[in-house]
C-alpha cells in the first residue's frame, strides 16, 4: 500500500477508536457537564476520521469512502496506536489516556499544518482548534485530580503508570513515518517527542504526578496491525449494523 494511504489511515483510525470509546461512555459520566464534554470530543474525533478516512479513499482509487473503510475492516487492517485501544476503565483511566494522546495529537496536528501535501495541512489546520481545547481540558483535569483528594492522586497516579508504556509508539517511526518526513508531509519524530514530553512534565509537575521514565520500554505493533483482542470486541460494538445489513442506511 503507497505509505501516504498508510499513514491518512493512522490518523483516521487513532481517531475513530477513540471516538468510539469516548461514545461508550454516553451518559455514563461522573457529572453532567463531563458526560456533555466527552461527548463532544467524541464528535470531533469523528469529524476529524473523516475527513482523514475521505482522503485515503480517494488515493485508493478502489472506491471504499469513509463509510467503507471504517465499517468493513477487520481488526488486522486498522493501523490505530494501542493507546486509544486502552480499556476506559475509572474516569481516571479515560482522562489519563486521553491527556497522552491529546498531548501527541495536538502537536502533531500542529506540524501537519505545514505539510507539504495541502490537504493534509487543510484537515490539520480544520482540526487543530479542536484539538487544542481536547488538551486544554483534559491537560486542566489531570492537575484537578492529581492535585486534588488521597483517593483522585492516587488513581490518577496508577493510570498513568499503568498507561505510560503505550505512550511512547507514536513516536518509534517506521518506513511509513520516514517517508512522510523525508517528502515534508509529516514532523520527525525526534522534535515531536520532545514537544510532548516537555508539555507533560509541566502538566504533571502541576498535577503532583511523578511522570515514569522517557526511557521506559514501550509497547508497539498497533500501526502495523498487532491490536490487543480489546480492538476486536471495539470494532464488534461498532460495525455490527453494516456487518449485519450491509448497505443499509437510515
């Protein structure tokens, strides 16, 4: 597959997992106004696999649009990242994740803006006010929790530890990555890294969270297609109406 369709379905697919997981939690919020803010991240992430899912299709040529390609592919074929795969688990779990993969996204999104393929720069500029509200707020209710009661630090503080081994394969560059950087369409890896690691030992710092060591072994194989068996039961939740009825519409 040309790595260029490769690598629009890594970012389409990172944010329609997570836009799924987020959907899950539904009315299931610890207040109203969180129940009302997950759901509109959940929406953005939607917005944003999209207009990166359209794109891929159309330099396919095989005729799959967005539709297609999230509803009818298996598990290996998804190029997501393992960390959005993550079980939700306790608030402190869905924020925590959040926090690490909105801290990535947004400096990402910040360096596609000045891609060298102008669609890609145009859905990264539409999506980049989103996505710097995603890490405002998530980044503002790590410190409230971290730095808050005994019971919200210490669970705030076992998420992380319990998540940091997959924050770190976003950022282990395959063929894929390289030859976005090497034609100007994405940022390396090395400036990105240091970005987000900057901005989460601030955040932390703040939060009174020890952040685990940078140099910790990471888990990886998502944006290959080695998923955890959690992304099968994720895709089963989300495709069953096409799976069951296909074509069907509403």
């Amino acid at each position: 597959m040309d790595a260029k369709i490769e690598y629009l379905l890594r970012q389409g697919d990172n944010a329609l997992i997570l836009s799924q997981q987020l959907c899950q939690l539904c009315g299931k919020g610890p207040a109203l106004e969180e129940d009302m803010a997950l759901s509109n991240v959940a929406l953005d992430l939607l917005g944003q696999t999209r207009m990166w899912l359209t794109y891929a299709g159309e330099l396919e040529g095989k005729g799959r649009d967005e539709d297609r390609l999230a509803f009818h592919r298996d598990a290996f074929d998804y190029r997501n990242c393992l960390l959005v795969e993550q079980p939700n688990g306790s608030y402190a779990d869905t924020m925590m994740r959040q926090f690490l993969f909105d801290t990535w996204h947004y400096f990402l999104m910040d360096g596609l803006t000045r891609s060298s393929d102008a669609r890609i720069a145009e859905i990264a500029q539409k999506s980049i006010k989103e996505v710097t509200y995603h890490l405002r707020r998530s980044g503002d209710l790590v410190v409230r929790l971290g730095d808050g009661t005994d019971i919200s630090h210490a669970k705030m503080q076992t998420a992380l530890d319990e998540l940091w081994m997959y924050s770190g394969e976003m950022f282990i560059y395959d063929a894929v990555d390289n030859a976005m950087v090497e034609q100007g369409v994405a940022p390396g890896a090395e400036q990105l890294r240091k970005h987000f690691l900057d901005h989460l030992a601030d955040v932390l710092n703040e939060a009174t969270l020890t952040m685990p060591s940078p140099d910790a072994w990471m888990q990886r194989g998502g944006k290959q297609g080695r998923h955890t068996e959690r992304l099968g039961y994720i895709l089963a939740e989300m495709q069953f109406l096409q799976r069951a009825y296909p074509g069907a519409q509403w």
